[in-house]
C-alpha cells in the first residue's frame, strides 16, 4: 500500500508542477505582449508628437485661430496621423498574433556562481 501511496503522491506532484509550469509559461507571454505593447505605443505616439513639434505651425497646432490655409493642413495632418495609428496598431497586432504562436519563458536575471575548489 505504502507503494501505491508514493505512486499517488508523485503523481499529484508531477500534475502540480505541470500545471505551475503552464501559469509560468502563460504570465510570460502575457508580460512580453504588455511590454511590447507599451513600447509599440511609444514609437508611434512619439513619432506623431516629434512631427507635431516640427511641423504643428503648418496646420496651427496649439492655435485657437488657424487660418483658411492652416485647416487644410490640418485635415491632411489628421488623415496622416490616423493612417499612421492605424498602421501601428496593425502592426502591434500582427506581433501579438506571431506572438501567440510561441511556447516561452522569462529567463529574469540570472546569477551563477562558480564554485572552484581551493588549490592548495
């Protein structure tokens, strides 16, 4: 009986690793996808806000009056700017797409000591 019992006891263990292996394996995938998210939004707003600062005066960005001209610009700008979110967004889902096809873990940081035996 006491055979059994270790049988059952393995087993439950070997379910028990398992199943905190696939959580692991599951968190690291959700963590990687968060993290490229973030920085998908990064690139692109950045990029929009760098071209808004360069080239705002055109279609009178932070301006409570912009001319006749000005509106045109903006109405181009803002056909742009959604060309390229829209873009971004395709292309961020694309990798959480490639992503999802992947088994993986997190590595965190890892430190190895090596352990030498003293010469005498």
């Amino acid at each position: 009986m006491d055979e059994i019992q270790a049988q059952i006891a393995l087993n439950k263990r070997r379910v028990a690793q398992e199943k905190a292996e696939h959580i692991y394996r599951e968190n690291s995938r959700k963590r990687l996808v968060s993290i490229l998210d973030q920085k998908f939004k990064t690139t692109m707003i950045g990029a929009i806000a760098r071209f808004e600062e360069a080239f705002g005066e055109l279609w009178g960005h932070r301006d409570n009056s912009p001319s006749i001209e000005q509106l045109k610009f903006r109405r181009i700008w803002d056909e742009v700017r959604k060309d390229i979110l829209d873009n971004g967004n395709k292309q961020r889902r694309a990798a959480h797409d490639e992503v999802s096809q992947y088994t993986m873990s997190w590595d965190k940081y890892k430190t190895e000591f090596i352990v030498r035996k003293e010469q005498k």
